[in-house]
C-alpha cells in the first residue's frame, strides 16, 4: 500500500553526486517522486529515511516529471509503519492500515 507524502531529502548517486528528491508517495517496497530527474531506468542511488537509515534504490520507470524506484529490499512492516509516523505525523492524511 502507498502513502501519500510530502518529504524532500537529498539522494547520492556514484556519477552525478548528490541528487534532490521530492517523495509524493511511499510504499514497503519503493516510492514515487515528481520533478526533473538526471537519472535513467536502471540506475541506482542512496537515499536516508527515519527509523530505515541508509538504502539503496533504483530508478524503475521515469514519464513526465514522476518516476518510480524501487528500494534494494522490502522495509519490515514494523519499521515502515514508524516511518510513517515520523514522515506523515498528521492521522488524517494517513491511509487506515
């Protein structure tokens, strides 16, 4: 299940250093970003979230301005539910779990 977000951080990436994200949504297994993005399908970057720490994603699909990754491995449900306490801190905007 995605959630809806609104979170900003700054991804590395091997060649082009440091990349700025905007997550709009974020699931166990991935998240979707909106923006211009430098990168294409296929590569990689390092990204840090609460409560996760350091992981690895790649970059699955790019249309428009959104693009999809998917995360090196699934976040445990325990670690994903905190993590989404600590990104969407306001109820209302979380989906019922």
């Amino acid at each position: 299940m995605r959630h809806p977000l609104d979170h900003k951080l700054i991804a590395e990436h091997r060649q082009h250093g440091d990349v700025h994200l905007h997550i709009v949504n974020i699931s166990a297994q991935g998240f979707m970003t909106t923006g211009e993005s430098q990168l294409s399908r296929g590569e990689r970057l390092t990204i840090r979230l609460p409560i996760v720490g350091q992981i690895e994603a790649h970059l699955i699909w790019a249309h428009d301005d959104r693009a999809g990754y998917q995360f090196e491995r699934i976040i445990r449900l325990e670690e994903f539910l905190k993590l989404i306490d600590t990104l969407q801190p306001n109820p209302r905007l979380r989906r019922s779990r």
